[in-house]
C-alpha cells in the first residue's frame, strides 16, 4: 500500500466515523434524549465512551450491537439510512 492510498484510506475511515457518530446522535434525539448522558446512563454504556462515539471516534462492533440495543433496532434499521453517499 502507498502512502497516497492509506492517506485516501484515512480519510474514508474519517468520513465514515463521522457518518456513524451523525446517526447514533440522531437516533438518541429522535428516541427523546436530547442529552447523551442521560441516554449512556440509563442504558448502562459508559457515559464518556458514548460521547466520544457521538464525535466520530472509532468503536468496537460490540458496541455499536450494545448502542443499536439501546435504540431497540436492529443493525439493518440502524445502518437502512445516513450511509447512502
């Protein structure tokens, strides 16, 4: 790999984070959360890992199955928007 092509890597690694914090974030607003302490600590996930998750910082699949539990779907329903472009 080159370093023009792990650069263009990185890149879609960002965009697609910041995609994945947009839509958990949304998806916390539309369930009646409008702070996203409250929703970590009513659903036992660690209230500073979630924010930093909300930001675009990268997480373990474990943890998004744990978020997308919380949010009562499935990781279909989850991913079916915010990831068409």
């Amino acid at each position: 790999m080159t370093a023009k092509s792990s650069n263009k890597d990185d890149v879609f690694k960002k965009e697609l984070l910041q995609k994945l914090a947009a839509r958990i974030r949304t998806i916390r607003k539309m369930k009646g959360y409008d702070n996203y302490e409250k929703f970590a600590n009513e659903h036992n996930i660690n209230r500073s890992q979630y924010g930093r998750y909300e930001k675009g910082e990268d997480l373990q699949f474990t943890s998004l199955v744990k978020i997308c539990l919380a949010f009562g779907m499935t990781l279909a329903e989850f991913f079916s928007e915010g990831f068409d472009d």
